[in-house]
C-alpha cells in the first residue's frame, strides 16, 4: 500500500517545537555522530527524511524518537542548523499528541494560552475549594491527601492506560508486528530497566554520565517523594524516619531541578537551546513541587501552618496543576512513552532477530 503523505506536516510539527528540518540537504553528518546509529537504524537522518517528505503514518508507527535521550551532537555537527535533535523532541511532542485519547496533549503542546488557561483554572478551583473548607489547615492536609490518591489512581487508569494501548496499537500492531505472549513477558526486563534506570540515556550520551546520574537521582527522588507523601502520609506522620526521608527527597528534587533551570537559562549546552513551554513548565513545575513540599512539612514540624496556610495552598495549586495538567498530558509523559518505546522496540527486535 503507497504510503500517505501529509503535505502540511512541515507546519504541524513547528507548533510542536521544530521548525529548520526542512533545511537538511542529506549530509549524513547527524548519522555519523549519532551513537545509536547503526548499519540498519541511521538515526536522526531516516527521522528527518521522514518528516520532510511528511510520512506522517510512518512516523506515527515509529519507535526511533523515543530511544533518544537529546544529547544535542547531531545539532551542533548539522552545517545546515537543521537542528535533528530538536526534531527528534518534537516528534516525541507530536507522537505524544498521537498516542492521547482526549486530544489535550496536542492542544496543550500546540497552545500556550490554552495552558497557561487551564493553570489558572485549576489554580482557581484550589482556591474556592480551600475557602469552603474556610481555608481550615486540617481538612486541607486530609484533602490534599486524598486528592493524590485519587489523582494517581484516576490519570493512570483513564489517560495512561487507554494510551498506551494507542502507542501499541500503532507500533506494534499496524507495524505488523505478530508477538507472541511469550516475547512481551521477555522483555518486561528491558521496561523496567529502562524505567527505573534510564540506561539508554548512557547509550545516547557516551561522555556525559553526569547528566545520566542527574536524571536517575531526580528520577528515584521524585518517585519516593511520591510513595512517601501517598503511601507514607509524609505530611500526617510522626515517624521520624519518613519525615527525614521525607525532606532529603524533596531537598533532592528542588537542587537537582534548580540546576536544570539554570542550565536552560544559560543554555549551556546544545540540549537547552531550544526549550518550548511544556519544557520549562515541567522543570519549573518540578521544582515548585519539591520546594512547596519541604516547606509544608517543614510549618508542620515548626507548628506554623495553622497561622501559614498560604503555604499548603501554594503547594496545593502547584500539586494540582502537576496531577491533573503536566504529568496527564505534558513532558512527564515522555518516561513513560520512553519506557515503553524502548520495551516495544526491544519485543519488534526479538521478531526481527
Ligand atoms: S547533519 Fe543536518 S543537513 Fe546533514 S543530514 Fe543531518 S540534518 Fe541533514
Ligand atoms: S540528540 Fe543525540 S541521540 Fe538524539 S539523534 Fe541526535 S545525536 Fe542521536
């Protein structure tokens, strides 16, 4: 069957950040310094010819943008500031948008106003919620609480869920792609592996294993931080050992998050360049999350939050906007598409072999 071309994709994918793909003339510089490259895979060049002729249904059945971690080489060796890595993230932007069922990904990623719209409107029911509880410290903290219970239980089932099935549907299944249960039992090594380790960042970025440790500490800071405030009730318990824990890990998350605003400031290296909306929001928001969490607990222990509410609000919104904006339908998607790219990739490849 002749493969569909989508004449307008050029300009779909520069609302999702890539706008000079179209500049490459097919040096194959970007090949010869990508480090996943291989005889059979010539990363990010078959992802930029891809784009250019807008094979977009290719593109949709693609696993390649996922296994790269932006190490940003292919853009500082493109002569012709086609910038591949940059449109490598935007086709992980884009697929994002494919894989959602709601359609928000894509309206959030294509729209700043849209986003900085619904910040506002979830900051605002935080706000009405806390003054029907006549902002009481108490009820907030038991709410807040259950809040992100049900906030993990809820994205997980009705936007992750439902998500993931579309990612594999279209990577697996209309790749043709026939594998047996034996082959995703397999490779549920390379998942959790992937996820909980990041091992293909080392693969992508040989000479940087600082910028690895960095993400994988943030990664395990920001999952315990998680367990410890849901499962652990960091903010009701007395336990001084969860409390201390507590604190080390939102400590972890607001210096390591610091240092990623900062190198996007600077834009110190070729992966901070091109920072879009939902990058900074992710970082930002990440940090907000560490800082206001470690404060709250920290009025707790000082016993100031009853005269402070101010401050569990603060973290409330920031909470909010993270479980029901960012991590549904933002950049916080990408470790999980990234896992599971990586695990669909690895069960294709087992069929291949
Ligand atoms: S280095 Fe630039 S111009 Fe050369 S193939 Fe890669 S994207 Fe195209
Ligand atoms: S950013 Fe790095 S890993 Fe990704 S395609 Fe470019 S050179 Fe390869």
């Amino acid at each position: 069957m002749a493969s569909k071309i989508n004449p307008h994709f050029s300009e779909e994918l520069k609302k999702y950040g890539s706008v000079n793909f179209n500049a490459c003339y097919n040096c194959g510089n970007c090949t010869a310094v990508c480090s996943l490259s291989t005889p059979e895979a010539s990363f990010p060049r078959e992802m930029v010819r891809l784009s250019a002729l807008g094979l977009e249904e290719e593109l949709k059945q693609s696993l390649k943008p996922w296994e790269c971690y932006y190490c940003g080489e292919c853009t500082t060796q493109c002569p012709q500031t086609a910038n591949p890595g940059e449109l490598m993230m935007s086709l992980r932007r884009w697929l994002t948008a494919k894989y959602d069922w709601t359609g928000l990904s894509g309206l959030l990623y294509r729209s700043l106003s849209l986003t900085i719209t619904a910040l506002l409107l979830v900051a605002a029911g935080v706000f009405f919620f806390a003054r029907s509880t006549g902002f009481d410290a108490a009820t907030l903290l038991h709410w807040g609480h259950l809040f992100e219970m049900m906030a993990i239980a809820t994205v997980f089932l009705v936007i992750f869920v439902p998500n993931l099935l579309r990612m594999w549907y279209f990577s697996i299944v209309k790749n043709g792609v026939k594998a047996p249960l034996k082959s995703y039992i397999t490779a549920l090594s390379e998942l959790f592996v992937q996820m909980f380790t990041q091992k293909r960042a080392k693969d992508c970025d040989e000479e940087d294993n600082f910028r690895w440790l960095e993400h994988l500490v943030l990664v395990f800071a920001y999952l315990s931080l998680l367990f410890t405030t849901v499962f652990l009730n960091w903010f009701g318990t007395e336990n001084l050992f969860i409390i201390l824990l507590g604190y080390l890990e939102s400590f972890l998350v607001f210096v390591i998050t610091i240092h990623f605003v900062s190198g996007r400031i600077k834009r110190n290296k070729a992966l901070n360049k091109f920072s879009q909306p939902s990058d900074w929001l992710f970082v930002i928001w990440l940090l907000l999350m560490g800082l206001t969490a470690f404060m709250v607990r920290l009025f707790i222990d000082l016993q100031l939050l009853e005269t402070n509410i101010w401050i569990h609000l603060i973290h409330l919104t920031v909470l909010a906007q993270w479980a029901l904006i960012i991590v549904p339908f933002g950049k916080w998607t990408h470790f999980l598409y990234r896992s599971f790219g990586l695990y669909f990739a690895r069960i294709k490849a087992m069929q291949e072999s």
